[in-house]
C-alpha cells in the first residue's frame, strides 16, 4: 500500500468530517439539494467503509466524489458553509 495515499486519503476525510459538520441545506423542502446532500453523504459514508477495509483507491475515489457534490451544491445556492471552510470550495 501506497503511505502517500493513506495519509492523503485520511486528510480528505477528516477535512469532510469539518464540512459535514457545519454544512447546512439553505432549502431543506428543495428536492434537487436533498438528493445532493444524499449522494455527497452515502458516498462520504463509502470513504470510511473502504478505509476500513484498507482499499484506498477507493476510498479516496469516494470522498472526492463526496467533496464534488457539495462543492457543486454550494455553486447552486444549495449549501452553506461556514467562512473558514470556503477555501476548500471552488465557489
């Protein structure tokens, strides 16, 4: 197994721990958000499946995925986060 990849993968999941933490739905009766929120959380909850199973590749395939969708989200008026949590966004 790759270190590199482990360590990286384990950031990436901690710093979407922050996010999920703090993120708030601005329209929780929007369809389209809800189901952005829930395939950003069911492929979060995939990360740290595979990271238990020690499959990296996967597991940071899914948290990237994760990060994607709520990047997206926050570009569509979906989300919100906190100021110091912008930086990790494109917006």
């Amino acid at each position: 197994m790759d270190e590199d990849l482990k360590e990286r993968t384990e950031k990436e999941i901690s710093m979407m721990e922050r996010v999920f933490h703090s993120l708030s739905l601005k329209d929780s009766e929007n369809k389209l958000s809800s189901e952005f929120f829930d395939m950003s959380s069911n492929y979060f909850s995939d990360s740290k499946f595979f990271v238990e199973k020690k499959d990296y590749v996967r597991a940071f395939e899914a948290v990237v995925i994760s990060w994607a969708y709520i990047d997206a989200g926050l570009k569509a008026g979906f989300f919100e986060v906190p100021a110091a949590l912008r930086e990790y966004f494109t917006f």
